[in-house]
C-alpha cells in the first residue's frame, strides 16, 4: 500500500468518526429538545390543571384549629380531629427562631425570586441518577405552596405546581409574609401544625417564650417530622416510679395496647400525688387510658446541634451563643390540650350545635366539618368549670350508685346523664353523659333519650290541663280504677285535688286528668304532645313515624295513648337534656328558651359569624307557671322528692321511676338552675335502689352548686294571683285570677255525676246492695297493692311502650 492511499484511508475513517459524532449530537439534540418539549407540555399541562388561587389572602388558607372557651373566655379544649394549630403573627415569634428556619430550609431565601434553581437542579440531577425524588430542593416559598395548595405527593407534576404557586406568592407577598405563611403551616409532628402549636406541645409555652435552643429543635423537625420529634412515649421499666418524670395519659385504642395491672398501679400513685384527678384517675383505671413516660429522642438532638452550627457558618450566632446553645439542657414539658378534670361530653355537645348552626347557615356536611376543626373558630360557650367539676366529681364516687357493675362490654354500671342549665337563658352549665369512660364521640346519656316515668306528669297532663283552665284545686277521684289500671304505687287518697295528685304522684290522678282534656283519647294526646314538641321534645313516636323509627313498628307501638304521656311509658323516651328543658319552663314565668351550648362563634378574621338570640316560646301563662312551681315545692318538701331536699334554698322538682326498675328520674330547679338526673343500666336491667337514687345525686351535686348562693324566692308574677280555702284539702289554694273558681262547686266538675238507680223489686234491691258491698270490699283489698303488669315493644337499649303503672 502505498503512503497516499494509506493517508485516503485515515482521512476516510476520520470521515466516519466525524459524521457519526455528528449524527449522535443531532440525536442527542433532537431527544433533548424533544425531552424538553415533553418536560414543557407537562409542566404546562401540570400547571393548567391548577385551581386558581389568591395569594393575597393566604391566611385564609392555612388551617387553623378551633377553640372552645367556657363562660369566662378561657380556653377549654382546642378542638383537634387529626392536627393541632394555632396562628401567630411573625411579630410574635422570636428572631432565632425565623433564623433557624432559613438557616436549615432556604439560606437564599433572601435572594431568589421564589425558585431556586441552582438548588432545585441540582436536586433533579440527584433524584434522576438515584430514580428517586429523595432530594427536595424546594425554597420555603415552594413549601409554603405544598402546605396550603398542593399536596404532600412526590411527583414531577406537583414540583411544576410548587414553582407556579411559588411564583404568584412572591409576585404578591413580602417575604416575611411568606415566611409567617410557612411557619405557621409546617409539620411539627404529633400531630402539630405550625410553630405556636409545636411550642405548647413540646413545652407548654408561647412561641414567644423560645429560647435558641428550644427554637432550633422545633425547626428540626420539619424535615422529617417522625424522626426528629423531641420525645417518644415509652412504658415504665419494672421498679421506675412516677419522680421527675414527664408523664402523659394516653389513650389505650390509640396505641392498640391492653391496660395493665402496671397501668392501673402508676395512674393510683398519679392520683395520689395530685397529679392527676379523679376523673383522668377513673378512666385509668377503666382501661380507656394507659401511663406512658415521654423519653428525649437522641435523634432530634443530633438535628438540633447541626441547624445551630450552620447558624453560625453563616453569621447569624456567635460561637459562645451557639456552644451555650447546644449545652441548654432541654426541658420536655408537655402542654394539655384540653381542660384537666373534664370529660370530652360538653365539648362534645358544643361541635354537635356548631355543626348544625353551619348547616344552617348553608354548608354542607364536609364543609361543616372542614370549618368546625381547621377554620380557627372561636366558639364561646356557657361551661361553667367549677360546676362542670363538681358534677364530675361526683358521678365519680361509687357511693351514689348502689349494685353497681360491669356489663358484657366491661363498662361500668348503673349510668347516669345530668344537665344543669340557667332556666333564664338557656345556657348549659354542665352537661354529662356517663361515668368512668373516656375518650370522644361515646355515648352521651344526657342527650340519649329514656321512658322518664312520673317526671312526664307535670309537663304532660298537668301543663296541659292549666292551658286548658283547669287548676290546682281541681278535684279528682283517687281510687282504684275499674280493671285495676293503672295502680298508685303510693296508696289513694280519694277525693283530692290536683296538687295532691301532684305531690304524691298519684298514676289514677294523671290518667284521670289526661283522659279529660278531650272527648277521645287521641286528641288529648294531641293536646299534651303539642306542648312538649314546643319545648323541643324531638322523641315523640307517631303512628306515621316508620321512616323515622326503622325499628319500631309505629302503627302498633306509638305515643299517641295516654299511658305514654300521663305516666311516661314512653316508646322511646326522653333525653335529661331535654327534660332539663322542658322544665325550666316553670321558673322562666313559662317561657320556654330552648337549652343551649353556643352563645358566640367568631372566624379566625374575627368576624362574628353566629350569636345565639335566645328565643323563648311561651308555653304557660307566668301565674300558672308560677303555681307549678309552688306544687313542685311541695314535693319536694313533703312529697315523693324529698331525698332531693337541702336546707338554704327554694327547690322545686319531680322524681320519676318506670316499670321493672329500670331507670330513677330526678328534675328539680332552684331560683337559680335546673337540672335533671337520670340513672340506669345500658342494657335496661332493673336497678338495684331505685327510688331514691337520681334524688340522692341531685341533691349532692346541687348543694354543692349552691354552696356560695343566697337563698330567695321563686320569682312570682306581679299580679293575677287569686287564693281561695279548700274544704276538701283543708288548706287555701293559689289560683290564676282568669282561671279562679266562681264557687266550689265548680272543682269538682270533673267528678262523674253518680248514676240513677233503676226502680226495681224489693227483692231485687236487697241483691244489689249485696253486690255493692262485695265490690267495696274488692276496692279495700286492691288499695295499696304493687303496680300493674306491663305489655311493650322494646327499642334502641331495650326501652318500650309501656302499659304499666310509672311509679313516683
């Protein structure tokens, strides 16, 4: 070969070399700028697909939890569904901590304009080479749109929406508006959002109170939130007492851990060094809550340390503030979020009413929901603490429960259901709904509703027969009925009048009085049931009721009889909230004002958005109110109700029991309050001492309640009071000047005229006054016997109609 054709071939492979680099540039052009052209078409298709937002309005977005405060504006519970947060303004939080958080997060957050992208290619090179988006590189404005407009998904397309939303941010905010916008809309773990809710979970104090050190390890633990959280719960070591020792209850199904005899051991050492109450102790020792100690996490330390040296790589500590710093013994101090001593069923009833009054106001289920738990709500409310503890206190005490047990589910029994409420009002003081169970969204027995027995008789009957123009000194035939139903569990007392039917809770009296407030018995029902639906009485069974009452065949089982509204064999019953209610009609001169847990909800903007009006319905003229509360008073002084008496204050009220022993009613008032007990088992078996107990615990947590009270007066009307003298009773009877007796003939309207005797033979005669005084001798025998047998259909925890007699 020769030189010149071996020179032809260099230059012919060099040929080849050169126009094959030369196709693979153009390939390589050609799939980047198609790579590009795909990576464009996506983040324009990513960023048209993103709901529009206002920058401008940012604290709209960021989700605040709401606040429940009691009658004094303290603060009572924060009402967290999944996450705890609570705004604060930048100008409140301290200097180290803003710091800290650009330090560790955005050290050019400063300087770029929302994007930055030698940090964020870097990132992408970095999680394409691992094939994982391991690498964030998102500026704090990048995150602050994650927070509050995309989502916590790692994709392409969310990253293209981050830097979109981060844009319009910048073009709108300042940058210490945006930084104010991450602080509070960051992950703090715990179930903690933002900085002010990480600052009262870790230490119970004010974001403002932070010293560097405190700062610097909440900062830390945004980026993994699960691994850098200050402390971890641990169970106590064999021998390890409860001595300086951060302790938390915490509750058992939020673990999926069993109570142990270790549990109930550390929760009485607990108690008994005041550390926690009888309330928190009970639910210790019921299994619902486990004692857990809250250990430093070493790895939240090692987090902390480097977000203060890089402080310091760039300027903003000295090296002695960073080395006193990393020294600071950190102190755990674990704040409540909610009010020690109190069970969650007040609360619970404030979110009920909050979510209807949204509803109302025209949202949605999900919407209500969304607003109730993160729309910064401040929901003023009537709680009184003291008296909500005192109720606590005391259904707490074994004392006042007699038989008690556990049922199936191992849940403590008898149970009980109070409500105490200002009659004026309708404000709710204290409201709960069992005892030795914790947790949310149990069964509130105060709202759940029970047959109420004779506590029906002064707002069935007797308010019915007033409206009607009868009166206290009507007279009435209390003696054995024909059949022998219904029974008085208290003996007859023959002619007397209605304030004795009252008194001694006669069952003959009420259905007498009932059975004529019309010709049939259907419309006397109606009559009664007319003015308990008027006071909110929402349990009422009718015959058209199927749909509602799935369960109940209401044609056949209803409340439309006179055993269901006269002695309170009710098919489902009524609620001791609204028993409570109906009630303090009495002493509020017959207005009715329905019972209430909400008085004011105001925004996070601090708009009012709900102010409750207080509407009262009159249900009874003020003087025939007034007379009710004048026959209560009786008997509660020498009446059925007499457990429920204390000296020192006017009280008036009605007990009630129900057939087989099921449930002890106890509704009574003072000028003051009104309030109902009622006690049963869940599963409606009879009680043990049932006569007395709901009066016993009545008059235990009322006297208590009255303790710093004055005594005075039921409020009387100025004026159309009338007394007459009652040969029959032997005492002067008060009388409503428009319903007051011409003569006393007309009292006793309502004795049935006695019958002509038939003209007949001698003979014949002579028979029947045999037969007359076989049948006195029958009535003599059946005075004074038991209550009559009962027949009924049985609903929700086993209550049903009952035909039977409703005792005391």
């Amino acid at each position: 070969m020769t030189r010149k054709t071996r020179a032809e071939g260099r230059e012919a492979h060099s040929l080849r070399w050169s126009s094959a680099f030369k196709i693979l540039f153009l390939i390589i052009i050609i799939i980047g700028i198609t790579t590009a052209g795909l990576a464009a078409a996506y983040a324009v298709t990513a960023i048209s697909q993103s709901p529009e937002i206002d920058p401008t309005n940012v604290r709209e977005a960021i989700a605040e939890t709401s606040v429940v405060l009691d009658k004094n504006g303290d603060p009572v519970e924060k009402l967290v569904q999944n996450e705890f947060s609570e705004y604060v303004p930048i100008d409140k939080m301290p200097e180290h901590l803003k710091q800290a958080a650009v330090a560790i997060e955005d050290q050019r957050f400063y300087e770029h304009n929302g994007v930055d992208f030698r940090r964020l290619i870097s990132a992408t090179v970095r999680n394409l080479r691992n094939m994982s988006f391991s690498q964030g590189g998102s500026t704090i404005t990048m995150q602050v749109a994650k927070n509050l407009y995309t989502s916590q998904v790692q994709s392409f397309a969310r990253k293209f929406q981050d830097i979109y939303y981060a844009f319009q941010l910048e073009s709108n905010l300042s940058k210490e508006q945006i930084l104010e916008a991450y602080l509070n809309s960051a992950a703090f773990s715990k179930g903690t959002i933002g900085v002010q809710a990480a600052a009262k979970t870790f230490f119970d104090k004010d974001v403002s109170d932070l010293t560097l050190a405190e700062s610097a390890m909440i900062i830390g633990i945004t980026n993994r939130p699960s691994d850098y959280t200050p402390y971890k719960l641990a169970p106590f070591e064999d021998g390890e007492g409860i001595d300086n020792l951060e302790i938390t209850l915490v509750a058992a199904d939020s673990l999926g851990e069993e109570s142990t005899d270790r549990d109930k051991e550390l929760g009485k050492a607990l108690f008994e060094a005041d550390e926690i109450d009888s309330f928190e102790y009970s639910q210790v020792l019921s299994g619902d809550m486990l004692v857990r100690k809250a250990v430093s996490n070493p790895t939240s330390k090692k987090r902390q340390k480097l977000i203060l040296h890089k402080m310091h790589d760039l300027g903003m500590i000295e090296e002695s503030t960073m080395t006193a710093a990393i020294d600071e013994p950190i102190e755990l101090d674990l704040g409540a979020r909610t009010t020690k001593g109190i069970s969650s069923y007040y609360v619970d009833a404030v979110k009920d009413e909050v979510l209807d009054i949204l509803k109302e106001q025209g949202h949605d289920s999900k919407e209500a929901q969304q607003i109730l738990y993160n729309g910064g709500l401040r929901i003023e409310t009537p709680m009184d603490l003291d008296i909500q503890k005192i109720v606590e206190e005391k259904v707490s005490q074994n004392t006042y429960f007699p038989g008690r047990h556990k049922d199936k589910k191992g849940i403590i029994q008898p149970q009980v259901g109070i409500v105490i409420m200002d009659h004026q009002t309708g404000r709710v003081a204290s409201i709960v709904g069992g005892r030795g169970i914790g947790g949310n969204n149990i069964l509130n027995r105060a709202k759940n509703p029970r047959q109420p027995g004779s506590a029906i008789k002064p707002i069935g009957p007797y308010l019915a027969l007033f409206n009607k123009g009868g009166t206290a000194g009507d007279v009435y035939r209390d003696l054995p009925r024909p059949g022998g139903w219904p029974k008085n569990s208290t003996g007859y007392k023959g002619y007397t009048t209605v304030r004795n039917l009252i008194v001694n809770s006669s069952n003959v009296g009420a259905y007498l009085v009932g059975k004529g407030l019309a010709k049939g018995e259907d419309e006397a029902s109606k009559m009664m049931i007319e003015n308990l639906e008027k006071m909110n009485v929402s349990s009422i069974v009718e015959p058209e009721d199927n749909e509602r009452y799935v369960n109940i065949d209401t044609k056949k089982y209803n409340d439309m009889n006179l055993a269901s509204l006269t002695l309170g064999g009710m098919t489902v019953g009524i609620s001791p909230l609204e028993m409570a209610g109906a009630f303090s009609t009495f002493p509020n001169q017959g207005n009715f004002i329905a019972p209430s847990f909400v008085d004011k909800i105001t925004d996070k903007s601090g708009k009012v958005i709900y102010e409750n009006p207080r509407e009262e319905v009159e249900i009874i003229s003020p003087q025939n109110a007034y007379i009710m509360t004048d026959i209560l008073e009786n008997v509660v002084s020498r009446g059925t109700g007499t457990y429920a008496n204390f000296s020192g204050m006017h009280i008036a009220g009605k007990t009630g029991t129900t057939n087989r022993k099921r449930d002890s009613w106890f509704v009574g008032y003072t000028p003051y309050y009104t309030a109902s007990v009622w006690i049963g088992n869940d599963d409606n078996t009879p009680l043990w001492d049932y006569s007395r107990m709901a009066a016993r615990l009545w008059r235990a947590i009322m006297s208590d309640v009255h303790k710093d009270l004055a005594d005075k007066k039921f409020e009387a009307p100025e004026d159309g009071l009338y007394r007459k003298y009652i040969p029959v009773a032997g005492y002067t009877e008060l009388f409503a000047e428009s319903t007051a007796p011409s003569g006393l003939r007309n009292l006793y309207k309502n004795i049935p005229p006695k019958p002509k005797k038939p003209k007949v033979e001698k003979k014949e005669d002579n028979q029947e006054q045999n037969d007359n005084n076989n049948n006195g001798n029958s009535q003599q025998q059946g005075q004074g016997q038991g209550q009559g047998q009962g027949q009924g259909q049985g609903q929700g925890q086993g209550q049903g109609q009952g035909q039977g007699d409703q005792q005391n």
